[in-house]
C-alpha cells in the first residue's frame, strides 16, 4: 500500500479532496489500516476497478 503514497499525484488520485488525499499518505499506520479489508479498500474507490488497484491484503501493504 505504500506505493500508493509515493507522489502526490498518485495520493490525489485515490481521493477526493488534496485533504483526503493528505491523510491517505501521512504515515505506515494509515496505510495499513488502509488495506485490512476489501471493505475498507472499496469505500476508497469510487469504481471497482479502482478498488481492485488498491491493496486489498496485509501483504500487499508489507
């Protein structure tokens, strides 16, 4: 998950607002908490397909 936070593009990407976007990058902790679940991961999509981009497993954010 944490390739997601490498550039602000890709940041403002995931999200709606720079805000949301700021959060999503700020630390580990909230990268992983990002991707405990699909649920979670599919709240931060607005597609599927976005979701499926997204880390779904623990693995995927080590």
């Amino acid at each position: 998950m944490l390739w997601l936070a490498d550039t602000d593009a890709e940041a403002d990407s995931l999200a709606d607002t720079d805000a949301e976007a700021d959060s999503l990058a700020d630390t580990d902790a909230e990268a992983d908490w990002l991707a405990d679940t699909d649920a979670e991961a599919l709240w931060l999509a607005d597609t599927d397909a976005e979701a499926d981009s997204l880390a779904l497993t623990d693995a995927e954010v080590d």
